[in-house]
C-alpha cells in the first residue's frame, strides 16, 4: 500500500520504517527542512535501537521517501497518518494546533479518497474536530480512524513489528477494511485489532498510559513508606506482583516517571475531566506525587552534606527520562539539576546519547563527562538518574579512587544493597533501607 506519515518524531519515523519493512511505500512529511535533508542522507534523527538499519535497508530498497511537501506525499498515498505533537497546553490540556494545521492542510490538499488515521495521542472528540476541519475545506470523501501507538521509547522498533494489540477507532466499515488490510502482516501473526468507535479508542490511549504513571506512582509511595518502617520494597515487590492480577511489570521505584507521554497524558485527561466537569481526584493525586517523588534524593543529598550542598560537586549518571533513549522530555534528571544547581551544587553529567539534547537546554550551566568514570573524577556524590545497563555492575574500586567522598544516590535501584556497602560507600535508594 501506499502510505503518507505526517510528523517524523518517535512515533511517525518508527511507524514510517516498520510499515516500509513490510512491504509499503511510506513517504515521510516533516516541515524540519533540516531533519528531512539528514534523513534523504541516510541519517537517523533520532536514537532508537534497531531502527538504523531497517532505516537504510527501506531507503536503499526505495520503500520510504522524505519531503517537506505534503501535497506530494497525499497525492501518492490512500492512508495518511498523523503522527504529530500533542504537547500540554498552559491550562495541561493538549494542544491540538499541529493536528488541526495539518487537517486543513489535508482538506486543502486532497484530490480523491482518504483514509486520516490519527497517530497522536488526542482527547476525545479530538476525530470529530479532524473530520469537521477537513470537511469546511473539500467535499470529497474521506474518513478519520483513530489508532492510538503505544510504542515504548527504547523498544519502539521490537514494538511497531510486534505490537500486542492494534486499536482501530472508527464507525466507516470502508475505513475499517482498509486498515485491515493494512495490519494484515500483524494480525497474520496473531496480533489482535480491537475494532470500537473514534471516542472509545481516543480514551483508551490515555486510560492506558494514566493506569501505568498511576501504577509506578503508587509502587512509589509503598517505596517511601517502607523507608519509614523499615521494611524492603524489593521484597514487597516480589511478593505483590506474584499475584497475576498484579504482575511484576511497573513495580520498579524510583525517582518518579518522565518523558514524553506519561506527564503529558496525565494532565491532559485531568483537564479533559474538568472539562466535563468530572474531577480525576487520582489523577490529581498522581500527578503531584510523581513531582515531589522526582528529586525525592536532593533532601536526602542535602541531609548527608549537613544542609549545605554550596560547593559540592555532583556527578550525574544519566540524563535521559529513561534508558535506551535519547528523549529527555520531562526528564528526572533535568529536575534534580536544576535543583542541585540552585542549590549552589556544581554537576557533572555523563549520558552520551542524552547530552546533545540536555546542551540544547542547559548549555554549559553543567559539565559533561565523556565515560561514567571520568564524570566521578573529584565528585562530592553520585547521583543515578537513568537505569542504563552500562550503570549496572560498575568498578567499585575504581569510582572510589576517583571520588572525594564515597556517596551514592541511586534514583534507580540500580545495585543489590550490599554491594556498594561492601566497597564502603554509603549508600541511598529508594525503599529498600532506612537511612538515619
Ligand atoms: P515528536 O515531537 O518526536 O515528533 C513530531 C514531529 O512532527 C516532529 O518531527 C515535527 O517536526 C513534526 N511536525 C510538527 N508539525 C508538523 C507539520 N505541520 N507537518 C509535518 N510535520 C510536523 O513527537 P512523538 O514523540 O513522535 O509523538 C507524536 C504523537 O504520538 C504525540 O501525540 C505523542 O503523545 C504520541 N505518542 C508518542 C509516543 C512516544 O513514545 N514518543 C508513544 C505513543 C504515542
């Protein structure tokens, strides 16, 4: 099939790809003059494993193709997807100026059918806004499915080829099939397609990602509480996500959940509830524990260096929100130094894949290490701030010589508690152990 993807991030170049490995033509829109000249050149915008080389076995197989003009890509495709920003408007509620753009573009553009499928992560109602925006520009048919991703940044290409369901949002059996036949490499292979109606399927994105901030959000405050009567959150995890109606997955504490969706998808169905007048109190809730649970260690550093952290330098392991990402939106890291900055701390960070994007922001307010070593070198206290592997079973003896003072604050409960005590440091988590 032919197939256009409007927007390039995380979602539309991932989708763009996997769909061209299966055979498609995917053009790939984007208004980044410069990031669709760098793609045209065979360079991956965006750090995401795998994707590189399926990338350019699709470009040299001629299956996907970038431009900045959308006319073109339309006029060669039946399917146009929108995979474009939703990002929090002021007031939190999703700002939809990207995809309504886009929508009067299309009704603009379009010179027979279409079948708009909406990518975006979008309120309720958000098709019908589609569908009315094209429908003032033209009056050829057309029709607009909503079709929720739930790639995970990270495993975004294992997820596109292996998806555990596909949601189809739309009323049109003509819309329908086609989308069949569409996933019909996926379905083949067993991968359900939940049919339901555009509003059902635009709900279920954010009921989906609200249950999985508000599951971590809760494991966190069982951490904080085992803090306080010393039990170990390690062990209350086993045992609770034994239970298959629990499961083990999302039970991991930490210092709270970031990037581009969660925060995001959060307040915008808080404020979609207030738009209708019904109040989300778990969500409001959630929202503000995960705030205070993002730099729940600065206090803890503070305590440690006896309420003074003027002068002390800081070594930062990760920046990015997760691992196996470049993505820093709403990142934890980024909350925990521009606090310990204005604390009068000094930081040195080291994520290679993150630190283009973290420059971007804080410029050279940081220093940035070029290997996890060398960003302890005179460091008063680490702290972790992203699970990357590379983090996981480090050179006690060597961090020791580099550092001043042997102190870890693990956001990520990246080691087994007695490890870093055997090497004589001291050691803070989360939830594991009380710490007076
Ligand atoms: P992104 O910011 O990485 O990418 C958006 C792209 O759209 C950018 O390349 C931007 O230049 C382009 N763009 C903006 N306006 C445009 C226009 N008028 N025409 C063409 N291109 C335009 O965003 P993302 O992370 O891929 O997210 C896209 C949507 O998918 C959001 O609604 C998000 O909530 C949702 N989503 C994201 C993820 C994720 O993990 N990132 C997962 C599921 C759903």
């Amino acid at each position: 099939m032919n197939i256009t993807i409007v927007g390039t991030g995380y979602v539309g170049l991932v989708t763009g790809t996997t769909l061209a490995e299966i055979g498609n033509s995917v053009y790939c829109v984007d208004i980044d003059e410069k990031k669709v000249e760098a793609m045209k050149n065979g360079v991956v915008p965006i750090y995401e494993p795998g994707l590189e080389e399926m990338f350019l076995r699709n470009i040299q197989a001629e299956r996907i193709f970038f431009t900045t003009d959308l006319k073109e890509a339309l006029e060669k495709s039946e399917v146009i997807f929108l995979a474009l920003p939703t990002p929090p408007g002021e007031d939190g509620s999703a700002d939809l100026s990207y995809v309504l753009k886009v929508a009067n573009d299309i009704g603009d553009l379009m010179t027979e059918y279409k079948v708009i499928v909406n990518k975006s992560t979008v309120p309720v109602g958000t098709a019908d806004k589609v569908r009315d925006t094209i429908a003032a520009k033209t009056d050829i048919p057309f029709d607009v499915v909503s079709n929720p991703e739930f790639l995970r940044e990270g495993f975004a290409v294992e997820d596109c080829m292996n998806p555990s369901r596909v949601i189809i949002g739309s009323t049109s059996e003509k819309a329908r099939n086609i989308m069949a036949k569409l996933y019909q490499p996926f379905t083949n292979i067993g991968v359900p397609i939940i049919n339901m109606d555009e509003r059902s399927s635009e709900l279920t994105k954010y009921a989906a990602n609200s249950f999985l901030a508000v599951k971590i959000t809760f494991m966190n405050e069982i951490a904080n509480f085992c803090e306080k009567v010393g039990a170990d959150v390690d062990l209350v995890r086993l045992g609770m996500g034994s239970d298959d109606r629990i499961g083990h997955r999302f039970l991991f504490p930490g210092i709270g959940y970031g990037g581009s969706c969660f925060p995001k998808d959060v307040k915008a169905l808080l404020n979609s509830g207030k738009q209708e007048g019904y109040d989300f109190q778990l969500l409001d809730a959630t929202e503000n524990i995960n705030k205070t649970q993002k730099v729940i260690l600065v206090p803890e550093l503070e305590k440690y260096f006896g309420g003074n952290l003027q002068g002390k330098k800081i070594a930062v392991w990760g920046l990015a929100f997760k691992a196996n990402t470049d993505d820093i939106r709403e990142a934890s890291s980024l909350d925990n130094i521009k606090l310990l900055l204005e604390k009068g701390a000094q930081v040195v960070a080291y994520d290679t894949i993150a630190e283009e994007n973290v420059r971007k922001i804080l410029g050279d307010k940081i220093t940035y290490a070029k290997d996890m070593y060398s960003a302890l070198e005179g460091a008063d206290a680490l702290l972790i701030a992203t699970e990357w592997p590379e983090f996981k079973n480090p050179n006690f003896s060597l961090m020791a010589q580099k550092m001043i003072n042997k102190a870890i604050f693990d956001g990520r409960n990246m080691f087994p508690l007695e490890l870093p005590e055997q090497n004589n440091f001291f050691y803070k988590s989360i939830g594991r152990k009380l710490v007076t």
